[in-house]
C-alpha cells in the first residue's frame, strides 16, 4: 500500500499480517530443513556405531563418527541460532493505529547491533517528526566472520528515537514507508 502526495493512509492489520505470516513460513520451513538434515546425521551416525555388518574398523568408525559430528554441529548450531531469531521476531510489534504507533522491541540480535531495547511505548502520530533510513554495516560473528550491509530505520520522535531493521521486524522497510506516509513526510536517507 503506497500513500499519494498529501494522502494519509494507515497499514491495515491483514497487510501486517500476511508479510509476517510469510516470513515466518519461510523461516520454519528452512527450519525443517535443517532439522531433517541433523536426523539424516544422526542416523549415519547410529549406523556407524551400531550396525553389526559393517567391515570397517574401530579406528575407521570412530574417524567416521567424528566426521559426521563435526558436520552435523554447524546445523544443530544454525538450529540453536534461527530459533532464538524465530523467539525475537515474534516478540517484537510494530503496530499502526489511528491514534499512533505502537512498539515494543527487545532481543539479543537488537543489543548485538548496539539498538537499544524498547518496551511497550506507544507514540501518537504527532509525536513523530520524521522517519530514516541508515545503511549500517553489521559483523556476523561466526566461524569464519563476515559482515554485511543492512538498513536500519528510524523513528524520530520529540522525546527519542527508535530504531529497527527487518531481522527484528518483518516487513521494516514497508512499515517505515507507511508511517513516513503517515506523518506526511519522506524517508530521510542518513
């Protein structure tokens, strides 16, 4: 949904909902992906161990196992990862009301960008001054680190800012762009 010049619109809640129906659909089925792919481990490994008509030596299936826990740990871990994420997107809203806009924001990937945690604050429409839109680059810290380009939008109201970016909030970009709508004004590039 995209607002004309001077025309006021507000994201209805079906619109919010479908986009994060879908990104979490995604995630899930990702999810599911990486779950079979640790059950295919774990059986290689359980017949490694366990299956009797195997010609291999000890030395052989214990250099085997160890080969199979050393790929099937990046999965379990990814695992470990996504459903922290999957735990953090859910928790955290941004809701567009008539009266305004809602927000609640927490999580270890917000702290891990150095975006603050914001409890349930809600922000009247003319409370907001303007909205903006910064390309940061974040370091995923992994075993081989790397980092990546990612926009950070901003809510700039009288008494704080609020910031946020589509791995907190499904559907960021959209949701800056209806409250610039909102408000009457453009996403101011920083």
């Amino acid at each position: 949904m995209r607002a004309r010049a001077g025309q006021r619109i507000v994201m209805p809640a079906a619109d919010c909902h479908n986009r994060r129906t879908a990104t979490m659909t995604a995630i899930y089925i990702v999810r599911l992906l990486l779950w079979l792919l640790l059950a295919a481990f774990l059986s290689v490994l359980l017949v490694l161990a366990f299956f009797p008509g195997s010609v291999l030596t000890i030395t052989e299936r214990l250099t085997s196992a160890l080969v199979v826990v050393l790929l099937a740990a990046p999965v379990g871990n990814q695992l470990r990862v996504l459903n922290q994420q999957i735990r953090e997107m859910t928790a955290n809203q941004i809701s567009l009301g008539t009266a305004g806009v809602d927000l609640r924001l927490r999580g270890s990937y917000r702290g891990a960008k150095g975006l603050e945690t914001v409890p349930q604050t809600p922000l009247a429409w003319n409370e907001i001054d303007f909205v903006s839109r910064e390309r940061r680059t974040f370091m995923y810290r992994s075993l081989i680190p790397f980092s990546y380009p990612l926009d950070v939008y901003t809510i700039h109201a009288r008494a704080r800012s609020f910031s946020f970016t589509h791995e907190c909030i499904s559907g960021a970009k959209q949701i800056a762009e209806d409250i610039a709508a909102r408000i009457g004004r453009a996403i101011v590039p920083m």
